[in-house]
C-alpha cells in the first residue's frame, strides 16, 4: 500500500459521541493492523458543541470496551477542509446531506459516503437492501444506546481499514 499519508474525516451531529468513538476506533485498530500512514480525525456538522469534550458516555463506552483514554475538543466540519481530506465518513444521513451542500464536498463528492454503506455494500451479514444506513445518535439515550452504537461503529471502521489495508477499496467507486 502508498505510505502517503492518508486523511479521514469521521463527521456526526455534534462531534461529541458517535464521530469521537470512530476516531478512537479507528486510530486503535490501524495500530494494530500497522496502518501508520493512515490520519484520523472527527468533528460535527453543528457548532453547539464546539470546544467541549466527548460526552463522558461516549468515553465510558469507549473505556469499558477496552480503548485507551483519550482527550477530545469538539470541532464543527468547515468546508476548506475537504481538499485536504481523502475520505469524508458520515455517521448518518442528515449529516450526509449538510455535508453533501457544501461547495468544496459537492465538488469531490466521491470523497463522502456513510459509514454503514460498508454493512449494505461490503458486509455479506446484510442482504436485505432496505437496512437503515444511518448509525444510531446515542446522545439522548442511555449506556447500552452507547455501547449499542460502539458495537455498530466498531464493525463498520474495522470493515473500512481491513479494506483500505487490502487495497481493494475503490474509493472513487463508493455510494453517494
């Protein structure tokens, strides 16, 4: 695989719970798979929660599944970022459209696609193509919403790096 570095942008709502727990996914796991030319970062598509840190349910979730403590600021996505980016991952459809309307991403639109596109496009467990697309915002839930989310986050970025690793991911091929 290029050793250039490559940057991923995981994007939810408020870059406060499900966008934070792909990061950290992320950034764990292409340690693991030797993946060091691979970037991670998060933020949201609202600014409510710019500054703040991860929801302390989001960090006990990522605890209690075994994943290192962390520090986290919220940050809303701003659009400049895009050519800079090679992979744009929303968490779910509303962030998808926000993102899809901005100038930058409209431009390089093979860059964005949701991050369950893996379970209906990649995964051979889903074959019923109606599956909701969007990962679940734990925010106004409880901790097994949390650790619910997690396991979904947790399947979907591990499907991204072991494609990314193998290669075989087109990336000008995924949905829109």
């Amino acid at each position: 695989m290029n050793q250039e570095i490559f940057q991923v942008k995981f994007v939810c709502a408020g870059n406060i719970c499900r966008s934070v727990m792909a990061q950290r996914v992320a950034l764990t796991l292409a340690s693991n798979l030797d993946l060091t030319s691979l970037v991670f970062s998060s933020s949201g598509t609202g600014a409510w929660h710019e500054g703040q840190e991860a929801d302390p349910r989001t960090r006990k979730a990522l605890l209690n599944a075994g994943y290192p403590n962390f520090t986290h600021k919220a940050t809303q996505y701003r659009d400049s970022w895009t050519p800079g980016l090679d992979l744009i991952v929303a968490m779910d459809r509303a962030n998808y459209a926000s993102l899809f309307h901005m100038p930058n991403v409209s431009r390089e639109i093979h860059k964005l696609f949701l991050l369950r596109d893996l379970d209906k496009k990649f995964s051979t467990s889903y074959s019923d193509a109606s599956i909701n697309l969007d990962v679940p915002d734990p925010y106004f839930g409880d901790d097994k919403d949390f650790a619910d989310t997690l396991e979904i986050v947790e399947k979907n970025v591990s499907e991204l790096l072991h494609r990314i690793k193998d290669a075989r991911l087109n990336l000008g091929a995924l949905p829109s």
